[in-house]
C-alpha cells in the first residue's frame, strides 16, 4: 500500500484498516466476513474475509465490452443483498434489555459481549441496584447504549470513546458513576488506566466507582497483578460477591448472614 498507493501505514495496523476499508467493503458487499464459521468473534484473531461471488463476476469482466453491464447488475442487486446478509447475522446476534431503550438490543457474538450483558443482568441490580445505563460499546460496533445529554450533564468528554471504559452507569440518588471494564482478553482497571480515567473526568464531579468484570476465576487470576488498588473486581460466575482491591472502609469481621463489613 505504501509503494502502491502512497498510503503510509504503521507496522500491525490491522484495526485501522478494519475500520476504514473492511467494514465498507462489506456493507458494499465486496467482502464476506468468516464465512467458515459466522459466530466467530468479530475481534477474534483468526477473523478472515473473502470475496463475495457477486463482485468476482464484476472483476472477471473488468476490461471487457460487458463490465458496464456487470457493474449495473451488481449494484442494483447489491442493497437486496445486503439486507438478506444482514437478516442472515441478525440470527447470531446476542439480545439484550435495559430499562432506557425502548426496544430489544442487540451485540455481537463473542465473550466480551456475552461479560457485558452478565454486567447489566446481574451485577447491576445486585450492586449498582438504581443506576441507569449510559454507555456501552460493542466488538463490531462503535456503541449500542450511548445517552449523550446526560454524558455531557455530568462532564463527560465525549469525543474520545476509545478511552471510555466498556461500561458506563450512573446512579443519580448517590451520584456515583461506574465505570466497568469487560475483560476477557485485555483491559483491567489497572493502575495506568485508572489515572487515564481519572485524567479524562477531571470536570466530572460525580464520585467513581472503578470496576473489573470477568468472565470467571480463571481471567480474573490472570490479570490479578495489574488490577488498581481501591478498584472493585466482579465475576460472573460468582456474581453474589463483590471483591474490593483493599481500603479501610472493609478492615474488619464479617458477621454471617450480615451485609455489614
């Protein structure tokens, strides 16, 4: 691309080019994406595109009296084609529900989705019980849940979702923001990102509650060493329980069947 094209792209610029060619490639229909296997991740590190057969006919005429014709063809039929493409994924999706939409949600097939649903099915009502739902991203899309007015209310820069955390709640009673990360593959609350956050809200006065979810004991143990003191850990599998990276406000014996610590 470099030679070519006089396009200057670093080293593993893999993302960048999945965002800025890949993704209109296949809403074009020039790409199919994991064709050998649908429910493969989107961020998976095998995810593999191919050619769709409508456009190699397009390209195997190319130079000859017929392209025109066969660019016609392909693009009259390109947005039906589409549609039928997409009603095909809709199938895989992972359906969802919160309180501040008014219709079914849906993510993308994968782990980090499957954490993130578990976040607001069951850590929220058992810890954040109250908090509304103000942003979440997702692995193939920018975000599905973003509540932009009252973002911007509370001080919240919204011009840099690559640094917002996974997810985003807000409970307005006690003015508390939870800021969850999903992690199954990278991206605790360690003690680099927590100054980046704390960075990023300085104008926010809401007070922050730091949050690590993972799928199960095993993800947890792996990142364990990087997670920040005074950050709060949640697992999925066990999602009665709550685990707090030290602090004070816990120093003390725990009484059986006692929610006081």
């Amino acid at each position: 691309m470099r030679e070519t094209y006089s396009k200057d792209y670093a080293a593993n610029s893999r993302e960048t080019i999945r965002r800025q060619t890949i993704h209109q490639f296949e809403q074009a229909r020039i790409v199919d994406r994991n064709v050998d296997d649908p429910i493969r991740p989107t961020n998976s590190g095998r995810t593999v595109y191919c050619l769709t057969n409508e456009i190699l006919e397009v390209l195997k005429s190319f130079g000859t009296p017929g392209f025109s014709k066969s660019v016609t063809t392909f693009t009259d039929k390109a947005g039906l084609l589409k549609v039928k493409y997409n009603e095909r994924l809709s199938g895989l999706q992972i359906p969802f529900y919160v309180r501040e939409a008014d219709t079914p949600l849906t993510l993308s097939p994968g782990k980090h989705n499957e954490l993130q649903i578990a976040v607001l099915d069951d850590m929220l009502p058992r810890f954040a019980p109250g908090a509304e739902v103000l942003y979440m991203g997702d692995t193939a899309n920018k975000h599905v849940i973003f509540q932009k007015s009252v973002m911007e209310s509370l001080h919240i820069p919204l011009t840099q979702h690559d640094k917002l955390p996974d997810i985003v709640l807000y409970h307005k009673g006690k003015n508390w923001l939870f800021l969850v990360e999903a992690v199954t593959t990278h991206g605790p609350v360690s003690p680099k990102r927590h100054i980046e956050l704390e960075k990023m809200l300085a104008k926010c006065q809401a007070a922050r509650v730091y949050v690590s979810a993972f799928l199960g004991i095993a993800t947890f143990r792996k990142y364990a060493a990087d997670i920040a003191w005074e950050t709060e850990v949640w697992i999925a599998e066990q999602p009665e329980h709550m685990i707090h990276f030290n602090g004070p406000k816990f120093v003390g014996p725990y009484v059986p069947g006692s929610t006081k610590k």
